[in-house]
C-alpha cells in the first residue's frame, strides 16, 4: 500500500504526465528559503527534496526541513547520502540504492545503517532505484564511487532500470549530477521509459525550459531541478513547469 506522498506523486504524474521537483541542498539555500519554497509552491512545484551529496550537518539538515514545511503546503521528501541525511521533520524519504555504485556502502550498507531510524521517526520510504549517467566527474558520482553510464549505452541504463523494477523499486532515477555539464540525454529516458512501467525522474544539468520540455516529451515522468533554482532563483523554475505543461 502506498503512503500519502507517494500516492500523491503518482498521482500527479498519471494528471501532469510529468511533475516538478525542487531540490534544496541545506548547504547551498541558506537565505530567503522561506521566499523560495513559497514561489515553488505558487509556481506549481509537486514537492521539494532535500538533501545533497556532501551534506554533513544534521542540525543544519533539521532546520532545513523546519523552515520548508513552515513556509509552504509541499510535501518534503529527503534525498540523502547517507543516514546523515535523514530528519525526523521530513514527510517521506526517498529510500534508494545507488545501483551503479562500485561500494557495497552505497548499494545497501547505508541503508541498513538508516533504516532503524527511517522506522523510529515514522518517515514514509519511496523505494527509489538511483542510476548515474554521463561522463563528467560530479559530486555524486565521486562520493557514490559510480561507474557511470555513458549516454550512449542506452541499453545498458534500460537494463538498470529494469533491474530495479523487478527488485520491486517503485521509481528509477536518472542522475548527470548536480551542476553537470550535460543533461541525461532524450534518447536515454525515451529508451527507459519504454523498458519500465515504474515512473523515471530525471535530474542533473537541466537549465532551460526547452531542455526540460525535451525530457518530458522523452518519457520523464519527474524533472529535478536544483543548481539552476540555486543560482537563478524561481523565475527560472517558472520558465521550466510552463515548458512541462506544454510537453
């Protein structure tokens, strides 16, 4: 049975066919988060995630979420590196396996390290397959120790997705990393979009409203975006849902 966050994701993806999410890095939003998440939520963000690869502080993470679910009606879901990126404030947690990952550490050893504490702070888990593409060197991938997917090997991330559905993971995630240089490349999310019947988000290097237009069109049932809110700020954002409504 599906909880309410993830009911509601699912939802809005079979009426949008592909949703918004906002992803704030504690590190990186530490001004004006309470304006930012408001505009989301008026600009039609589905739901903020929060989180990030080098994420250390849990205080800082805390009171991260704090202000967010303060601030708006969006559910907040956690996108974490490890169980230091778990708060009892959050909704819901994305509860992944980085499946590219060359660690043990990454694939299960994180998770079983926070799953007592996803249980004790009554967190609702989304079972989340988390694949890393592209060729540039990017936070996630370095701290993940990925081996990443080129673009080009369309059918070996549509293996990985499939894997992960039949794992019984209920989204797959494909990520060109924070500030990546390139964007997951259409014809990749087209390829698993058609091999899964699980959603696939999509996040890393997206910066214009034509970029996430061509995800959307591609198969992308979900578009992260976070470097470009960072240093653009919801207007941008704006520009992008209004692209999702027109894919």
């Amino acid at each position: 049975m599906l909880g309410p966050v993830e009911a509601g994701l699912v939802d809005a993806i079979r009426d949008r066919g592909c949703v918004h999410l906002a992803l704030i890095d504690p590190e990186k939003f530490s001004h004006n988060l309470r304006d930012i998440v408001a505009d989301l939520e008026d600009s039609g963000t589905h739901a903020i995630l929060i989180g990030g690869s080098t994420v250390k502080s849990s205080a800082q993470l805390d009171k991260a979420v704090k202000t967010i679910r303060e601030s708006c009606s969006l559910p907040t879901i956690l996108f974490p590196n490890g169980p230091v990126g778990i708060s009892r404030f959050a909704h819901a947690i994305f509860f992944m396996s980085l499946l590219n990952s060359s660690s043990t550490q990454y694939l299960i050893g994180s998770q079983v390290e926070g799953a007592s504490m996803v249980r004790r702070f009554n967190l609702e888990p989304i079972p989340l397959g988390y694949v890393i593409v592209g060729k540039s060197e990017t936070a996630a991938s370095t701290v993940g120790m990925a081996k990443s997917i080129p673009f080009s090997e369309v059918d070996l991330a549509a293996n990985y997705a499939l894997a992960a559905q039949y794992l019984g993971m209920r989204f797959l995630y494909l990520e060109a990393g924070s500030g990546a240089e390139r964007m997951v490349d259409p014809r990749m999310v087209s390829r698993v979009s058609e091999a899964v019947n699980i959603p696939v988000i999509v996040g890393g290097g997206i910066r214009t409203p034509d970029q996430a237009e061509q995800l959307a069109r591609a198969g992308a049932s979900a578009i992260v975006t976070g470097t470009v809110l960072e240093q653009e700020g919801p207007g941008r954002v704006k520009e992008i849902l209004a692209a999702l409504k027109r894919a």
